[in-house]
C-alpha cells in the first residue's frame, strides 16, 4: 500500500476559490517517507490579506509560480493507485476533484483516510486535534505551519504514528474497532479490516499490561483488587511525629526534589493557620492570592491530620479543572516529598464515570443516534478503555455529538444493578468510591458536596474535616443544588431514550426481546408498551406548547451574549404572576395527569417483567427503564414545583437564549438566602472547616462572606478563625494601576457614541504602545459589540488582531490560547473572563476594566437578596451590591499577574473608582499596585515609560 497525504493552501474555503501552494509527502510500502513535493501555484488573482496573515504566502511569492495545469501534470502521476490521506481530508479532496475537472482528468476514485479521524480513535485524551499543537505533543518538526509542504510532511508523520500506535493495540481491540465500522462501506472500515487481518496472523500476541473481559481490554483489574495506602498492622508512621518535626521532613525533601524549591512567607502561614484550625476545631477563612502554593498550603497539614489521627479530611473545588490540576501536579509531588505512603483519591460526580454495562450494550446493539459521528466516538472508547484507570470523561476529547453519547452510557444510580451487574469489580464509580473510602484525603467538588448532602450522605465517605476551595462560589453552588434546576431537554431526552420513534428507543427494544422470548404474557407486555407510546408523543406535544407559552413571557435582557441562557430572563413572584400563567397552567396540569399515566403503566409493567421474566439481556434494559421512569417522575415533581409558585423564599426565575428560543428554557427555583442551610448542613455539624479563595475579603474584612455563608454564630462563639495572606508578588513594582480621571461615564449597559469613541481612541493607542498582549473586560456583551468593529478598524494598519468573545467563534479556552498564540492580539472578553482564565508571562501585558462588575440589578437573585436585606433594615447597595462587585473586580485584577516575573498595567475607565463615596472599597481590596489618575491624553506616555522601567525580560 502506497499513501499520498496531500494539503493545498487556498484562496479560501469556497468551491470557487484558487488553490495557491500544494504539498504532497508520499508514503511507501514499507512505511517510509520517500518523497516530499511541494510547489506554488499563480492563482491569476490577488491573494486575500487574510490568507496572507494566515499563510505567510503573498502575491509576490506567486508571480512567477505555474499556473494550474502546469502544476497537476507533475501531480497527477504521484496520485496513481494510491490512497489519499489528509487532515481534514474533505477540504483537500474537494480542491482537487476540481482542479482535475477543471484541468480535463478524470475524478480521482481511490480510497480516502482522514487523520482527524485516526487521531481521535488513537489518541483520545489529546486536549486539541489541530496538525499545529498535534505536531508539537509528539515532538515532530513542523517548522512552517500553514504552508502546505510543511503541512503534507507533518500530516504524513502524524498518520505513521497513529497507524503504529493501531498496530500496537490488543488484538481484541482491534477486532472491535474492525467490527464497529463493518456494516459502514468505509475506506476507514476498510483499513481496519486489513490491520485486523494482519494482526491476527501473528503467531505471538501481547496479553501484558491488560485485563480482557467480555471482549473489551481494560488497563485496570478489578477494584477489589486494590490495596490500602498502608497495611493495617504496620505502625502509625506519625506516632510521635510533631507536625513540626513532619513539616521539616517535608521541607527536607522538596529541597532535595525541586532545585527552584523556595520557602514562601505566605504558603508557610497558611500551612499554620490550616493545621491550628484542624487541631483545634475552628473554622477559618483564608484569603491567598495567587502563587501564595495554596493546594498544598492546605494539603500538607491535612494530610498530617488524616493520617495521625485517622480521621480523613475532604477537599472541596469549584471547577474540575482544580481538582484535575491537583490530581496531575499536586499529588504526584506531594508523592514524592511526603515520607510515607498516602491516597488522595479524586471524587466527582457520578455521570462523570463510564458506565461498562451500558457502553456494552450501547456497541452490541449499535444503539446510535448520528452514525458517522457515535461510530467515531464508539472507537474513541474502545481504544480509551485500553489506557484509562479511571473512566472519567475528563480524559476524553469528545466532539460536539459525543457529549450526547456519554449521556447514553454514564454511571448513573438509578440504572445501577449493583453488585449483580457483571461489571462490578471493573465499574470506575464503584472503583473511585472505593478508593475515595480507603483514603486519606478525598478531593471532590462543590456539586458533589451538595448531592451528598441531598442523599443523606451516602455519597461520599464520611467525614469531620473539609477544606472548601475557590470558596467564593459556595453560596451560588449551593443555590443550584438546594433549590431547583431543570431544562427544555431534561423532559426530552428521558422521553426519547424511552422512544426514539415507535420502533427505536429502550421500551421497543425491551418490546422485540419480550415478543422474541415467546413468553405467555409477552403478546399483553407488547401491548402496554405500545399504549404508552401515544401517551409519550401527547407529552413530547404539550411539553412544547407550555415551554414556547413560557418563552413568549420572557423579555430580553440588554447586557447579555447573544446564545447565553441568561440572553432572556424574567424572575416570576408568586404574587404578581404574569398575564397568561392561567393558560401556562392548564398546559402543565394536562403534563402532570399525562405522565402519572405513562409512570403508572410503565412502574407496574416493570415489576411484572422483572418477577415473571428472567433474562439478562432483558434484567439490563429493565433497570435502564426504570431509571428513566424515576427520572420522569422527577421532572414531573419539579415541574409541579415551579408552576405552583408558592414559597416566599424561594425566588423563581425563567431563563433562555435568542439562538434556540424555547428549547434553551432553563427552569430555577433557587431559596433566596441560603446561610441558614448552610450553617445547619456544614458549620453545626462538622469539626472543622477551611474555606480558601483568592478573594474572600473585601476591604480587607471578611465580613461579607461571614454573613452570605452562615458563620455568624461560629464567629460570635470564638469557633472561627480569619486569616489573609500577604502577597508573595511584590505588586508596587510589577503593576501599574492607571485611572483616567476625565473618562466619560455610562448610564445602563450600552455606551452613548461619545463614550464609545474615547475608549476605542484609548484602547486603540494603549495597544499599540503594549503591542497587542492585551485584555479588555467587559460587564455587556452589547457594549462589547460596540467596540469590537471600530477598534479592528482602527488597528488594521498595526497587525494587531482583535479577538472578542461570541463574536470570533470558538469557546473560552481556544480563545485564549488563539490569544497567546498570536504575536499581537486584543483580547475582548464579557463573563466567563473575570475569572479563572490563565494567561502567564508576556502574552498578557495589559488589563483594561471598562466598567465595574456589579451584577445587574434586575437579576432575578439579587433582586430578591435586596428585598430581604431592605426588609431587614440593611442597605442592599452597600451589603450586596458592592462587595459582590468588590470579588468579581479582584478576580479580573487577579488575571494581569500570574507569576513573580510578570509585570504589566491595569487600566481601570470607571471613574466611580475616584469619585463615588464606595469607590475606595474596590481600590482598597487590592494588593497594592501603585496606583495613578491623571488625564486620558497622558495615559498612553505614563504607561510606555511603565513598561520600558520593567526588567529586562518584558519590553
């Protein structure tokens, strides 16, 4: 077999567009490169800047090339009986099926692979497919990307790596894969087949390193297999052992470990702080700004107190990225400086972990929804299996259709056959929850702390001890979970797991195995299942005419990201309900009696089923149904819940978005203060809790948190300790903070023209004198839209690129890396980038704030929160208001200074910092940059002379 991997470079994406360089890397029988081609071709018309600035090709480098013909006549010989391969190889393709009829040769009819597909199957956890990144991850030379000889010759070596990494599979792996695409007439399928055929010939198979059960390889055994961090009868390794003593040991081995290993003031007393409050009782408060070493500022001393006392300790985070980030860096360190052998076990949430049982069936019976993409996904998994020891779908880079896929074959609890599956000893719940038993310290998330909490603790294993991270999100999580959240698609993927179509879906399946058993009851089974398929269609159709009825009360909020859920908004007060709730009413009445009929039918042809029928294959979808009945019946409880409208302290809001109207509707019935729930579920009942964030305090007091999270008593009693760090970073020489006192200001979300012009005239210069490495927050996405054109226009002739969000396609995180990717670039940002965005080093130079983040007023929880406090007598503006925009403005502060070498300036264009009587609690709550006002003109001066004082390594 000969492969051919051709790229083109084009004039653009269109059928009419000119191909301008083509490069081909030929492939020979014995998997060598033999030859590189590459060529530029005239386009005989100008090239577009924008391919240029992609490219690096320009009209000068084309002049003199040869035109089309020219060039396919050298081509078309080296395409003879070979397979074409390609990185996203439509887009190829298409070029050259056109130039051969453009230039009177007959379509190319050989087979097709495409590494993207290869790519994904083969290496499943990668975080990105793009031939730039691929390249670098397996250390291959790519010297010129987008110049298409560079791109051929990288492609065709991505392709040898994927193909050597197939070869290398279990065979019963392969078989699967060959198996999975077999009834498909693809030259993937074909592939496949031919490695399958060859592996099978060898007469010396690898059966190390995997467990084989049920035609799947695993990477791990079974659970109950795994052994305790320490035996039971060996000594207590801390008995006797001060924590001073431990801490020195400690402090022994990451010098010895870690060469850059330096003692940080700041990490040192909060390692202090955490172990006082673990030993005596308290809780404790702890603000650590970033590179105070938090992570291990609390994990040192807990795992201390974990292991000499025997009581285990639980961590807490907001985002899977932390509890990821402590599972890759920290852990593994803390492995090697801790003096003895310790399990920190990762926790999370249950449909974060593959269910085997139903990702078996899912591929046996080819249950797919859209087959080229689950096909692809199915393989992903197959090939995953063989590498993961954990199962969670953290690892997997799936597409925007696996994220359904993995909904069908999540571990669930009410589809769980327990210890009668026969996946139990290899199921990764099962396996993380006994690892998460056996450990010392067990590292969860917020979410899963509230829905242990919700299922009387049986959850997670018990614990007194717990260390709350990114805590400054405890109280909105916790509204989340101790209230209610439902979606449009809630109802409607129970609904359609339950019925596809009248032949597809759980109920006809189960429907063709009962007719196949020819038992005596299945003609009456059969019957039942097909009366409740109307009754799911008359469902599906009310369901729709109450949620467009729900999206027609909503009006559209002014600051919101066109496709955010919150784009349109109302709050619904139980005693002013809008206009048509009647007819709404009516709607989800007729739901309610629908859906009791359809769970009446469904729980009681279940129990017969299960007493009169015994099969397995029948026991695995039995169980799956009657999760989904108890689902429905969920929603049905919600639903009921929400339309009733009726508890004053619960605040009740609607929300959607412009893209999909009615079909993005999220449902929240949220209780309006949450302190008290919090103080009687956590502060009451544990020994000890430590809560840490960057941003806790504001104006140097904790005050704020103590009220919104329930520790007014605990303080009052002595039980709570406070704590903020000092800055590790010397911020008065890293960070210019510049206010331009003469700045317009804006009423509302949208700026008038004058103020629109003055910030893009600031931010246009301020970028050239930066050289892009800027970001800019915004708290609208219309203001965002208003600056976006005119400031692209008035940098076109500086090369320096303007990325905003939801304008440039792509999600938070490809922004950022398109952001400090690209030499100069404006980064534009509303939301999502306050926070946990991490831009180190010089790609980030300048944090412009356009305006304070307060939240907007009519934001159905912060309405009610103020109406509380005002019943209280207390001033909403200064209670609430304020301090939450006090947080949110130091998390965006927070992004300018990553590491102790950064340094940079922070423009702040609300003028309310200087001249409003609470302006001094924002500038009051940072970590003493030096600060300076002067006028907008000499704005741009001060700071060029900023940057040029830095050290060295900056401008």
């Amino acid at each position: 077999m000969k492969f051919a991997v051709l790229d083109f470079e084009t004039t653009g994406t269109q059928s009419a567009d000119d191909i301008i360089q083509v490069g081909l890397a030929i492939i020979d029988h014995d998997n060598s490169i033999s030859r590189v081609y590459g060529s530029y071709v005239n386009p005989g018309r100008p090239i577009p800047p924008f391919i240029t600035g992609l490219t690096g090709i320009t009209d000068d480098d084309v002049k003199d090339a040869p035109a089309l013909e020219e060039m396919m006549m050298e081509l078309v010989p080296m395409l003879d009986d070979v397979v074409l391969v390609g990185h996203n190889v439509a887009f190829d393709f298409n070029f050259l099926q056109n130039a051969l009829d453009r230039c009177g040769y007959l379509p190319f009819s050989g087979r097709i692979l495409d590494t993207m597909d290869f790519l994904k199957i083969m290496f499943p956890s990668l975080s990105s497919y793009q031939l730039g990144f691929v390249s670098s991850e397996f250390g291959l030379a790519h010297d010129r990307p987008h110049q298409a000889d560079s791109d051929a010759l990288a492609t065709a070596e991505v392709f040898l790596k994927c193909v050597g990494e197939l070869q290398a599979l279990p065979l019963i792996t392969i078989q699967r894969l060959s198996d999975l695409f077999a009834e498909e007439e693809s030259d993937l399928g074909w592939f496949l087949d031919g490695v399958r055929e060859e592996k099978e010939l060898d007469p010396i198979q690898d059966l190390e390193g995997h467990q084989f059960y049920r035609q799947l390889a695993l990477k791990v055994e079974d659970w109950t297999e795994l052994a305790t961090p320490r035996r039971e009868d060996d000594p207590n390794p801390l008995s006797g052992v001060s924590f001073d003593k431990y801490m020195d040991d400690v402090r022994d081995h990451l010098r010895s470990s870690l060469s850059q290993y330096e003692e940080r003031e700041a990490q040192v007393q909060m390692i202090e702080d955490v172990n006082q409050a673990l030993s005596e009782d308290k809780h404790l408060l702890i603000e650590a700004g970033t590179g105070t070493g938090k992570s291990l500022g609390y994990l040192l001393p807990s795992l201390y107190h974990s292991v000499k006392y025997g009581q285990r300790v639980t961590v807490s985070t907001h985002t899977i990225n932390l509890q990821e980030q402590l599972r890759e860096r920290d852990i593994p360190m803390l492995t090697k400086v801790i003096p003895f052998p310790f399990r920190a076990a990762i926790f999370k949430g249950r449909r974060h972990y593959l269910c085997l049982r139903k990702f078996e069936h899912k591929i046996n019976r080819r249950d797919f929804a859209t087959p080229k993409e689950d096909l692809i996904t199915a393989a992903q998994m197959i090939v995953w299996l063989t590498l993961t020891e954990t199962g969670d779908d953290e690892e997997l880079n799936l597409s925007n259709r696996g994220g359904d896929f993995w909904e069908t074959v999540a571990s669930d609890s009410e589809s769980c056959l327990g210890r009668s599956c026969p996946w139990f000893r290899k199921c990764f719940y099962h396996r993380a929850r006994h690892e998460a038993g056996t450990a010392d310290v067990v590292i969860t998330n917020h979410s899963k702390l509230f829905t242990d909490v919700k299922a009387s603790h049986q959850l997670l294993p018990s614990y007194e001890h717990l260390v709350i991270d990114e805590a400054h999100h405890l109280e909105e999580v916790a509204g989340k979970h101790l209230g209610m959240h439902m979606k449009y698609f809630t109802l409607v993927h129970t609904l359609t797991r339950l019925f596809k179509d009248s032949k597809n879906g759980q109920l006809p399946s189960l429907r063709q195995q009962l007719v196949k058993s020819g038992h005596e009851k299945s003609a009456d089974w059969a019957s039942i299942i097909d009366q409740v398929y109307p009754l799911v269609l008359e469902v599906k159709e009310t369901w729709d005419l109450l949620s467009d009825k729900l999206f027609g009360m909503l009006p559209e909020r002014s600051d919101a990201t066109p496709g955010e859920t919150g784009q349109f908004s109302s709050r619904l007060k139980p005693s002013a309900k809008p206009a048509k709730w009647d007819q709404a009413a009516a709607l989800e009445n007729q739901l309610n009696v629908t859906l009791s009929e359809i769970l009446r039918k469904g729980d009681k042809l279940m129990l017969d089923v299960k007493e009169e029928h015994d099969d397995y294959a029948a026991d695995s979808l039995i169980t799956d149904i009657t999760g989904l009945l108890k689902d429905l019946a969920g929603v049905k409880e919600n639903l009921r819940f929400f339309m009733r409208l009726d508890d004053e302290t619960t605040v009740y809001w609607l929300e959607a978005s412009g893209q999909f109207r009615s079909k993005s509707l999220q449902f929240y019935a949220v209780p309006v203060d949450v302190s008290r729930q919090l103080k009687e579920m956590f502060f009451d009942k544990k020994r000890s809790i430590i809560l840490t964030s960057a941003t806790l305090s504001v104006d140097k007091s904790f005050q704020y948190m103590t009220d919104q999270l329930g520790l007014q008593e605990a303080a009052e009693e002595g039980r709570l300790m406070t704590s903020q760090l000092p800055s590790p970073f010397n911020y008065r020489d890293q960070v210019l903070l510049v206010i331009p006192r003469d700045f317009p200001s804006v009423k509302g979300s949208v700026g008038d023209a004058h103020f629109v012009n003055m910030l893009v005239s600031s931010l246009g210069s301020t970028a050239q004198a930066t050289g892009g490495r800027m970001l800019v927050l915004f708290t609208s996405y219309r203001m965002l839209r208003q600056v976006y054109e005119p400031l692209k226009e008035a940098l076109s002739s500086s090369d320096i690129t303007v990325l905003g969000q939801g304008v440039d396609s792509g999600s938070r995180s490809k922004l950022t890396r398109r952001f400090q990717e690209a030499k100069a670039s404006v980064l534009l940002g509303t939301s999502s980038f306050w926070e946990g965005v991490d831009i180190p080093g010089k790609a980030l130079t300048c944090l412009a704030i356009v305006r304070l983040p307060f939240q907007p007023p009519n934001h159905p929880l912060l309405e009610a929160k103020s109406e509380l406090l005002q019943q209280q007598k207390k001033n909403p503006f200064m209670k609430l208001s304020v301090p939450q925009a006090v947080i949110r403005f130091k998390q965006g502060f927070g992004r300018l200074v990553r590491t102790a070498s950064d340094h940079g300036v922070v423009i702040v264009y609300d003028t309310r910092v200087i001249e409003s009587y609470y302006g001094k609690h924002f500038l009051y709550s940072l970590p003493g940059p030096k600060m300076e006002h002067m006028p907008t003109e000499q704005m741009v001066p001060r700071i060029s002379e900023w940057l040029q004082s830095a050290p060295e390594t900056e401008a």
